[in-house]
C-alpha cells in the first residue's frame, strides 16, 4: 500500500536505498492515494494491536502470575511450570 501511494505521488521507491523499484500505480492516480491512507490506518491498528499484545503479556506477568511469560522466554524454558 504505502509503495502504491508512494507511486501515484511520483516519489522513487527503493529497496534498502539502493535497488529502484518499478512504480505500482500511475501518478495522481486516486486508487493510489487512497492505498496511502489505508497504509496509515492499518499501521495504526498493527500498533494498537502489538501494545495490547504486550499489555496482555505484562497481565499474566504481574496480575495473574501464571507463568505465561516465563515460559515464553527460551533461557527459562524450563521454569515455571504453569499452575492449574
């Protein structure tokens, strides 16, 4: 998406700054810049969606203390056995 938008807007895409990549879309075109504004929605989601991620983990961590993060590290694989 955000190579689309980039595309219609007529700005060089590159791979690592060093292989150009073709254009997705014509310039101006709107299919483009719309692209561009989902591209900014769903980064926002993904961030939303990794904070609550977290926030889940630092719940069974600190609240429910059932060893859930503990087992998901692997130099404690072998702690922490989960509580039932």
């Amino acid at each position: 998406m955000g190579w689309a938008n980039a595309s219609s807007r007529d700005w060089n895409v590159t791979l690592f700054g060093v292989v150009p990549m073709p254009p997705l879309a014509p310039t101006d075109s709107p299919i483009g810049h719309a692209l561009g504004d989902w591209h900014a929605v769903f980064a926002w989601v993904l961030l939303a969606l990794v904070g609550l991620h977290v926030a889940a983990a630092l719940f069974h961590q600190f609240v429910l203390r059932d060893g859930t993060l503990d087992r998901m590290l692997p130099s404690r694989r072998d702690r922490a056995p989960a509580k039932q």
